[in-house]
C-alpha cells in the first residue's frame, strides 16, 4: 500500500498519535540532564509527569510512530501489512518540528518514537537515527527520548541511535517463540534478543567508564525495557512472569510492560474476547512485577504450573500471604525489613519509614497509619507491642472474607474504567430530574 505523501503534518499526527497508542510507554527519565544556554530542555531521574490518555493508558510524552507502514503482516497489530488503511510516514524534519513546538508549549516532557518498518529495517532505523541526530544536534533538544530499536537493524545504525536516546526498547510481543510463529511469522526470538543483549552490553560498559574514569556513558543511560502483549496467546500468568523474571535477570531490563490485547483485527487465530480486553489480568501482571522488581519475591513463589493464573479477587501480594499464614503475624517493632516488605498493605516508603521510626522508640497503630500503611490489609499480618489490632483468627477462609470487600471495589473499578469521566462546573451529565425547589432557593441565597 502506498503512502499518502500529501497529508499535512497535522493529518500525519492525527494517525500516527493513533497508530502508536498500543505501545506502552509510562517511563520516568531515570537520569538528570540540567539545561545549558542555547540548548532546549532538560531532564531529571523523576522528570516525567504522568497523564492518561481516554483510552485510560498512562502518557507523559509525544507519543508517535514514524510510519504506520509495516512490511510484517502481525496478526494482533492495525498497522499489519494486510490491513486496508491509510498509511503515512513523517520526515525526520517533521518529527523535529513537532517535537519542539509541543515541548515549547509545556505539553510534553520529552518524545516517545516508535515505528512500523519501512521497507527494511536497516532503512528504517537510519530514518531514526536521523531524526534523533538532528534533533539533538540541530534543534539542541536535551530533553527525554525514548525510541524503539528496530530488530534486524544493522548494529552499528543500534549503537549510533543509543548514543542519542535516554531509553532504548525492543518489544518482545508475546511470551513465547510458538506465539510469535502463529501469530507474527515475519519475527522471530532470536532477531529480538539479538539487538536486546547488544543494549545490555552498552550499558554495562557505560557503567565502567563512570567507575574508572568516574564519567558516566551517554550510551541508553536510563535502560531498556520491553513489552509483551497480554491474552493474545493461551500462556498462564506464570509463564508470562517467568519470562519477566528472566528478561530481568539476563538482559538487566528496567522495565517489562504488559499489555492488555486489544482486538482490533478479524482473524480466526485471535482470541474472541467477548467480555474485553483482560484488563484485570494486565493489572494483576503489574502487581506481581512490582513485587518482583521492589519487594524480594521469585515468581516460582507467586504462582506455579499448578496454580498458574493469580486470583481475581486477591492482588497477589494478598494472596501470597493468605497461603503462608504460618509466617505471620509479624511483630512490627523487631521484623527485618525484608520481613515487613511481604506484608499486605506495607510498601517500600512506608517499610523504610517504620525501620527509621522504631529506633526511637515502641510503635503503635495509629503511628503506622501516619506512615502510610494500609491497615486495613496490614492488620490482619502484625502486632504492635505484641498484640493485634483486633482480634482475628489466623485462618484463610476468614481473612480472605475480610480483605475481599476491597478488592471486589477494585476489580470492579479496573473492568468499568471507561464509564468514567472528569467531572465540570458545566456539565449536567444529561440529568432529567429537576433540582428542587429548596435547593434553588439555596443557590439563589448563596447558602448550598
């Protein structure tokens, strides 16, 4: 299909914004870059504010692809090379300008940049460079860039695009090598880890330089990160956090984002989704990588072939913890900090805050609610000087029955995001049932 080289710059925004919208890209900076005269933009480790798109995704930047042309014909993906829509590609130019004007107009905080492939992959990811390259030197842009290597791509166009990038990512699109055979023929596991090792190896001798010669490399200095699609193919949840772990361990991953399958194709190899997309398994998968990443747990703890999917109703940090009722309660004032990190309702802040309190002295409850812990899950894991906030017995059945109030709340909340809406002074939401006439007289009076 041919590329419509007659659109304007704001037509080619409008659908390659669109086209790029199922990529996940809800990264901070993770390194400082201060500003310098005659340069634009800067960055800190924390610098990226975080919003939400109406398709309920996290943004904080420019999100585009630099063409929705595609020589691969992925069964999941709108931009598939079979689909009929229209196609466009910006210029490195074009790429610059927008990224510029949004960024002087306070809309973004730096530029996400992604891409169908263009002919070949070499091609496209000299395209890439290019962009980057110019933006960086002839526009001075110093703030965040997060660009998508592209697999097959010569190593050396690789390396010159990581020298200009902050984070780096090369999409790993299902879990397993027989997925992407079925389901995106034209990829394949070991095109994908190729370039992905070759990220790690950079950042890794950028990490010497800055030990020997205390610089630091400006080679991907925030790290990589990769995305797998969820519900696409029939793994488990512990296959898929398995193969996070792994990624984690092997290729030193910042990141692994997990996306919800969306189907946006008609083909008898998608899965039917009838209810929608697995929103609440996509959820489940982020609760159990931050414990992973953060909180000291093995995914072989979290699930296992024979429990290999996480409970609906329980986060699994709660339900990691229902199964081991033997380990608690935990006295709070004497638990190591590993200790208290696997309990409900006790984060990695409020943990860090209860360890550098207690030295001063015996804590209480209503000083670890101060702190930020959740008691209303954490109650039934501790003791506070020995004893428990209330009485409760030490048995599955009853705390599960306690704590799956809340999360029935939340799962309800995950599965009907889309029915909500920022409320306005302005807006009566359709109502058809007048105000009454007490209300009226209120208003009037300036006493509602």
């Amino acid at each position: 299909m041919l590329i419509q080289e007659e659109l304007s710059i704001k037509q080619k925004l409008e659908i390659l914004t669109d086209a790029a919208k199922y990529d996940v890209a809800c990264t901070s900076s993770g390194i400082d870059r201060r500003g310098k005269k005659g340069s634009t933009g800067s960055t800190s480790a924390c610098g990226i504010c975080h919003s939400f798109a109406a398709d309920g995704r996290c943004i904080s930047l420019l999100k585009i692809l630099f063409t929705n042309q595609c020589i691969h014909d992925c069964k999941y993906c709108i931009n598939r090379r079979s689909n009929d829509v229209v196609r466009t590609s910006f210029t490195p130019e074009e790429v610059c300008t927008l990224t510029m004007e949004f960024y002087r107009r306070n809309y973004i905080e730096g530029l996400f940049l992604s891409s169908g492939i263009l002919y070949s992959p070499d091609f496209t990811m000299d395209l890439i460079y290019q962009t980057l390259y110019k933006l960086r030197r002839e526009f001075h842009f110093r703030g965040y860039i997060h660009v998508k290597a592209i697999p097959g791509a010569d190593p050396i166009l690789i390396e010159k695009t990581g020298y200009l990038a902050d984070r780096m990512s090369i999409n790993l699109e299902l879990p397993t090598a027989e997925g992407l055979k079925r389901l995106a023929p034209g990829k394949s596991r070991d095109k994908i880890l190729l370039p992905m090792r070759q990220i790690q190896k950079g950042i890794a001798a950028g990490k010497q330089e800055l030990a020997v010669y205390n610089r630091s490399s400006s080679f991907v200095p925030a790290g990589q990160s990769t995305q797998m699609i969820v519900g696409a193919t029939p793994e488990s949840d512990y296959h898929m956090i398995t193969v996070a772990e792994a990624l984690y361990k092997k290729y030193d991953l910042k990141r692994v984002f997990y996306s919800a399958f969306v189907r946006v194709n008609d083909d008898s190899l998608l899965p039917a989704l009838p209810s929608g997309p697995p929103l609440l398994r996509e959820h489940r998968l982020y609760q159990a990588d931050w414990l992973l990443r953060y909180y000291g747990f093995q995914a072989g703890e979290l699930l296992s072939e024979d429990r290999p999917n996480f409970n609906v109703l329980l986060d699994p940090k709660c339900d990691w913890a229902i199964g081991h009722l033997e380990q608690f309660p935990v006295e709070v004032n004497i638990a190591d900090y590993y200790t208290l990190l696997r309990v409900p309702g006790m984060g990695v802040k409020s943990v860090r805050r209860i360890v550098a309190a207690r030295r001063q002295g015996a804590l209480d409850f209503q000083d670890l609610k101060k702190m930020g812990v959740v008691l209303k899950r954490a109650a039934y894991f501790i003791t506070c000087k020995g004893r428990m906030m209330y009485p409760v017995k030490m048995d599955q059945d009853v705390i599960t029955r306690m704590i799956i109030g809340e999360e029935k709340r939340q799962v309800w909340d995950i599965e009907h995001h889309n029915i909500y809406r920022q409320m306005s002074l302005f807006d009566d939401y359709h109502m058809t049932v007048p105000p009454a006439m007490e209300d009226l007289a209120m208003t009037v009076s300036g006493s509602i």
